[in-house]
C-alpha cells in the first residue's frame, strides 16, 4: 500500500520557512501599509517607586482563560 502524501523533509521545511521570511519582508516593505494603532501608541511610563503591575485589559483576559 502507497500514502498518498509524501514524507516531510529538510529540504521542504526550509523552502516553506524561506517563503514565509519572503512574504513577510514584502509585507513588511509596501508602500501604504498603516501599522496598528497599538504599535503606534506611547508606551506607559514606569511608576518612580518600583511596581509595575497594572490590571490592564490583556491581563484580565488571561486571568479569565487561567480559570479552571
């Protein structure tokens, strides 16, 4: 009996792995392409006494995932 897909090898790995570096230095090079607006935003200044921790939107959405 045949399989009808082939092994998986090196050599298609890196093919596959260059493709994608390719494209995505193209996307990355277009004239035009706005980048999000969270990649555009001031980061928060770190509070002067240390700290650090905020409650912000991501970590209320991982507290929620982290439930059991």
């Amino acid at each position: 009996m045949q399989d009808s897909q082939p092994k998986p090898s090196r050599r298609g790995f890196f093919f596959g792995a260059a493709a994608t570096g390719a494209v995505a230095a193209v996307a990355v090079a277009l004239p035009g392409v706005q980048a999000p607006e969270a990649a555009l935003q001031e980061p928060k200044p770190a509070p002067e006494k240390g700290g650090g921790y905020s409650l912000s939107d991501h970590v209320k959405r991982y507290y929620q995932t982290a439930r059991l």
